[in-house]
C-alpha cells in the first residue's frame, strides 16, 4: 500500500493517506508525553510495541464482536485503518482505584470498582480534557444520545474481554483510555490500546508496567513495554 500525504500528526502517532478514501496508515511514534504534553521525552521502540500490541488486541476485540477501525499492521510502526470521524470524547473504564480518580476523591490506591467505573473526558488540549457529564456530552453537542450509548456499551464490553485476557498475561488491568470514531453512521472503536493508553500492573509484584513509569521517573520504561509486549504477543 502507498503511503500519501501527512494528514495530521499527534503526540504519539501520525496519519497519512492511503490511496483509498475510506483508509489511512497511521504511523506510531517514539515520543512520549504525560501531564497534557507538559513532560516531553522518547521511550526507545515505543512506536513498534504500541503498533503490535495493538494489532494484537483490536483482533481479539473483533472476535468478541466490537466493531474497531483496524484493517491490518502495515509495518513494525505502521498500521492500516479504517478512515473515521474521531468523537471528541476520551472514555476511561475504572477497574482500581488509581491515578486521578485516587488523587480527585482522596481514595486509596489498588482496591477494585465493582462494578467497573465509565468516565467521560472531553478530548480538548487547550482546556486540559477535563472530566464531563453525559449533560456536558449534550451541552457541547459531542454525541447524540445514541451514540453515547454505544459507546458505553462498546466500552463495557471491551472490559469484560480485556481484564481476562490480560489477567491470563499475569497483568492487572487497572483502568485504560479509550477513543471512539464514526465510520460511516457506525460507531468504532478507534486509537490504540497499548502500555499508553492502559494502567497494567503486574499481577505478582503489583510494579507499573506503563506510561506511569515515565510519568513517575520509575525507570526501567523500555524494559516494562518489551515485557508487556511479549506477554501479549508470545502467549
């Protein structure tokens, strides 16, 4: 497949053109960014373990019946999707008590949600992505009704299909960022789901194995993503 014209570069990936008008090769990048791109680094081959791990598990999710934008892993960095209409809303499943909701609600880190919590988080750098309501949702005119909930029972169902698949990989799957996009009038799941965008613990030692090692200087980053990457993809 030929790779066009740069359509759009983000903090992790860039988008390219594809030669269909229904397609696009998004490209992972190296570079690393926390606290609303406030800290700035690379974590080494970051790129080529969010794009396998990603292959890896939107396959899964196709065969549990969740629609996503994935076609096919181009390259190590490259994969091919489905050209979609990003919803401007990030949703994050809460499985633990970790990160922001511990610090927001002055919880203790570590103990489960049950049942899982859905947040909403309006994608909007320049305001921070602040956490929104359904009400927000609707004041700003970010989804119909229906859409939202799709995307809540999309997300669900992405929870209960990804926590036994990772517990099965000796990974706690504490919370993850999903991002959703129209294909068409359909609503897919789109972006990635990568040590990124998920809050992995590991299942025996109960050590990051994510982006909160580069947020927290914990060390030891690449070493934490290659781990992930081969419990996912060598089992």
């Amino acid at each position: 497949m030929l790779k066009g014209a740069l359509i759009y570069e983000g903090k992790a990936k860039k988008v390219y053109e594809a030669g269909q008008p229904d397609l696009v090769i998004q490209y992972f990048k190296d570079d690393a960014t926390a606290f609303n791109a406030q800290k700035r680094g690379t974590i080494v081959d970051k790129g080529v373990v969010n794009n396998r791990i990603s292959e890896r598990v939107f396959r899964l999710l196709e065969e549990g019946g969740v629609p996503t934008h994935f076609v096919d892993r181009l390259s190590d960095r490259e994969m091919v999707t489905k050209r979609v209409r990003i919803i401007p809303i990030e949703v994050v499943i809460r499985n633990r008590i970790a990160g922001s909701l511990a610090k927001r609600l002055g919880l203790e880190e570590g103990n489960p949600i049950v049942p899982p919590l859905i947040e909403f988080y309006y994608k909007n750098d320049a305001l921070g992505d602040p956490l929104i309501t359904e009400e927000h949702v609707r004041l700003l005119g970010l989804a119909e009704p229906a859409v939202v909930a799709e995307i809540k029972r999309l997300a669900f169902r992405i929870n209960e299909l990804l926590v036994p698949f990772f517990r099965d990989r000796e990974l706690v799957l504490a919370d993850f960022k999903l991002e959703f996009g129209l294909y068409g009038e359909k609503v897919v799941l789109a972006d990635e789901i990568s040590p990124d965008t998920c809050r992995f613990w590991d299942q025996r030692t109960g050590e990051s194995m994510d982006k909160d090692r580069f947020r927290k200087d914990l060390g030891r980053i690449e070493e934490a993503y290659q781990e992930v990457l081969r419990r996912v993809c060598d089992k």
